[in-house]
C-alpha cells in the first residue's frame, strides 16, 4: 500500500504553492480551501497533506487566519474518513494534543526536533504514532523556521539520528525542487530507502512534475505528496483517482456497525444465541450511537422467526425519526411485501436469511425491485469439520448447505452484502473467525460484514486487514466495554480509513 497525498499549503486563508521555500514567490490557487479539500476527496484521496504557512513562518501556530480555515478542513475531511496530516508552526504538547483531539490524523513537527530536542524526545516518547517529523533539506543542509533559516546539519547523519531515537514516520522535501515542477530528487530517496530499517515510512515531497515521477519516487519510498502538479494541471484530477486507487485499492472508509438484537421491543445479547440478557431500549441505543459515531445499525428481530411474530415496524420508524445514520433490519421477513414494509418504516435495508434459504429466489426478487444495495443476505455459521455449515431460524436449525458455496450463491442472485456470524465464535469476545472472513472476501465482489466475536480493538483491526469492509459487535458497545469513537480513533492509527 502506497499513499498518494495531494497538498493544501494555506497562507492567509488561501490555498497557495511556494517555489523553492520562497516566501517572496508564492502564487495564489484558491481564496476557498474547503472546495479544494473536497474536490480531492471526491477524486479519490483519502488523506491530505496541510501545512499553515503563516505558523511556519512566524513559529506560532495561531499566527495569521489559517486557524479557523484549518478547523473547517479537519471538520470537512472527518465526514469523509479522509485522513490530514497537519504541520506550520507547531512548537508545544498542547498544540499538538488539541489538533489530534479534533481529529487529525498525524501532526507533522520539523524546527522543534532541532531547536528543542528535550520536548521532542518526551513528545516522541508520548505521541511517538501520532507523529510525522518532517525533514526539509537545500542540498545536504537541513533548514528549519519554515525553511527560512539554515540548521547546518547533515540531512543523512540527522535523519539516522532520529530513527535511533524512535521516529518512525518521517515526510522529507527537497526544498530546492518543491514548487519547480523539475522532478523529485531520486537519488536522495534511494540512498534513504538503502539506509533505514525495514519499519520507517517515509514519505516525498518537492518536485513532482508527471506520473513517471510519482512512480519513480514510491518505488523507494511509503508515499508522495502532491501539489502544483495537481493545482497546474499536470495531472488531472481523474488521472489523481486513477493512482490513488492503484497503489492503494483499499481506501474505502470502513464501517463500524452496533447490532441489536431485538426481543419483545427490548434489545437484548447472549453467548453462542443462548442465555439471553437486555440491553436497554432499541431508541435510546440508537441515539448513543448515533451521537458515538456509528457508520451504520442493525436490527435483529430475533424472536419474529422462532416466534412468528410481525416485524417491528414502530420500532423502525421511532428509530428513523431519531437518527439520521443508515439502517438495517432483519428478523422475520418473508415476502417482497415485507420488504417493502420495512423499507416504506425508514430502513435503508434488508437482511434476510430463513426466507432466503426457504427460498432462494426471493433474493433475485428483492434485489430487482429494490436494488442489490438494499438486500443484505445473513448467513449464521457454525464450524462443522474444515468448512462451514449454514443455519436458520435464529441459529436453531441446521440446514446442511456450505456457508462458502451458499455465500457464493446469494450473491450471484442479487445480495448486495453479506452480514456473516460465526456462531462458535458470538458474545465469546475471542475474536471473529477470521479465516471465514479471508476466504469470502477474496471468493465474493460484494462487502463482507464481519460478526461474531469481537473483544478488543485487535480483533476489530484484524478482521478488517482479512478483507471485511464493515465489522458489527453487540455486547462490547452496549456494556460500554469499547466506545465507537475510540475504536475509530484506534483504526486510524493503524491506518484503516474510517470516517471520524
């Protein structure tokens, strides 16, 4: 995975390029930022590179109007799960604990770790992964102040220096090609990428004129960042969208998703689909994590299979006056015309599983009426020798079918996604079984829901990295053992794309 950054440098509230570090040659591109930020975002860029120019001039982050554009680009870039990396003047713990508060994604720090290397040993120690230390080099000479003054100090002996001393994410710009549109600096690359430890993520920046040298430069290095090439048209912006998704196929933003599992109007939670305990009101839940930051909800009605009983359709509909977050409901639906109930109540979706394992057609209906993007199939499993055996009716019926072939099968009738459940593996807290997970990823074209066993931030993580898009948990988030907000937080610090 390679990252392709398209930059926003911002000088009294606009969005400029320098040439060559020069504050004197500084040519304007937009009074309006935001429109920028959203123009990337919508091409495909999932993390942005900022710097306020005003604070690297002057040391003082606060200097100049960037701050209040700054806070507008962190709030914009949050609703997307788009990730900034922010630097300009940053000098003190405070500033940068308050930004990574707000939600940026790493605070980048140059001056400091020459000027002031006590602070910047204690911030390492603190903030060691939020951190980018930026090295910005005119020749073999660093310059720090925003790049106005010379540090005299080796760029290659420092750089060494810091690794030894436990950075491990570093952005470094040859100054005297940023700006020119003349080509990055290759061979400087190249002898780091010979020099640094297999772990160190190294990021370029200065001088990048065409694709060529966006791949010429990733071939030694983790990123680049891009900017007048862009602004310049060099690049268009769809060909922008076209590498970003090359070197990193995986940026869509993931998807944390509560479950609730609904009886007799109470959301309630067990081991293995047994022992039964309440959760607490269906709406108030909603509402918590709505205002937590849940991407989407799921309703099980857990007792409409078993028990026959009609789906809850009040329940829906309180809950779509209350939150404005996606949707899905499952539990007793039998029929296109319970579908269409559901959906007329304010769901965004449908999971269906009995029915459609009773009838297999009722998934090409559904999703010829509704879209595929509305049927979501669930498929409740248990481990049965080395594959899967599929269940019904709340888990209390075997049905015979391979969870892999049935899973296969769904989606070529028309499911839009799959909400897949290791019932071994539910209210255990032991991790989801992520060897299910990995092979339905890579055997489907549709997004996996990955269920059934999530206990720590780890297991979240990790079923992710085997190829689900969303991850759903029940307990863990109604006992407040894990905070959706943290757990994004968390994700975004192991640079899974969430939105904030």
């Amino acid at each position: 995975m390679k990252k392709i950054i398209p930059a926003i440098d911002l000088y009294d509230g606009n969005a400029v390029r320098l040439y060559k570090g020069d504050f004197q040659q500084i040519q304007t591109y937009s009074n309006k930022p935001v429109e920028i930020l959203k123009h990337f975002i919508e091409h495909g860029a999932d993390q942005l590179h900022i710097i306020n120019l005003n604070g690297a001039k002057s040391g003082d982050f606060f200097s100049g109007p960037n701050f209040d554009v700054i806070l507008s680009l962190i709030k914009e870039s949050n609703k997307s799960g788009c990730k900034i990396q922010l630097g300009g003047g940053i000098r003190t713990e405070r500033i940068i604990k308050e930004l990574l508060d707000l939600g940026v994604y790493k605070v980048i720090i140059g001056t400091i770790h020459i000027e002031n290397q006590a602070l910047f040993k204690d911030l390492i120690k603190e903030y060691k992964d939020d951190i980018i230390v930026a090295i910005d080099a005119f020749g073999d000479s660093l310059r720090i102040r925003g790049w106005i003054k010379d540090a005299k100090i080796n760029l290659e002996s420092h750089f060494m220096n810091l690794e030894q001393n436990g950075v491990s994410h570093f952005i470094i710009t040859d100054i005297s090609r940023d700006g020119t549109l003349n080509g990055p600096n290759i061979k400087l690359y190249k002898n780091l990428s010979r020099i640094k430890r297999p772990d160190i993520k190294i990021i370029a920046s200065g001088g990048i004129s065409n694709i060529n040298d966006i791949k010429s430069v990733l071939h030694y290095t983790d990123g680049v960042v891009v900017g007048k090439v862009i602004y310049d048209k060099k690049i268009s912006y769809e060909n922008l969208k076209d590498l970003i998704i090359r070197y990193d196929p995986t940026n869509l933003a993931k998807r944390i998703i509560p479950c609730l599992d609904v009886k007799d109007g109470r959301v309630v939670k067990g081991v293995k689909f047994n022992n039964l305990q309440d959760s607490g009101d269906p709406v108030e839940l909603s509402k918590f994590y709505n205002f937590q930051g849940a991407d989407e909800l799921v309703f099980l009605d857990i007792s409409a299979t078993l028990e026959n009983r009609a789906s809850m359709i009040q329940i829906i509909r309180s809950v779509a006056e209350e939150v404005y977050i996606p949707f899905t409901v499952g539990g007793g639906i039998k029929s296109l015309k319970d579908i269409t109930n559901i959906i007329k109540a304010g769901a965004e979706k449908v999971s269906i599983n009995t029915a459609a394992v009773n009838d297999p057609e009722l998934v090409n209906e559904a999703s010829r009426k509704f879209g595929s993007q509305s049927i979501v199939v669930a498929i409740d499993v248990k481990k049965k020798g080395k594959s899967w055996e599929v269940y019904i009716k709340s888990g209390t019926e075997s049905t015979g079918l391979d969870g892999v072939k049935w899973a296969k099968e769904v989606v070529e009738r028309g499911a839009g996604e799959l909400l897949v459940t290791s019932m071994d593996k539910d209210g255990t807290q032991t991790g989801y079984d992520l060897k299910l997970i990995n092979i339905l990823s890579k055997l489907v074209s549709v997004p996996i829901i990955a269920s059934g066993g999530a206990g720590n931030y780890e297991h979240f993580y990790q079923a992710i990295k085997c190829g689900a898009e969303a991850v759903l948990a029940a307990s863990l988030f109604h006992r407040k053992t894990i905070f959706i907000n943290q757990l994004k937080r968390f994700l975004l610090k192991h640079d899974i794309k969430v939105r904030l």
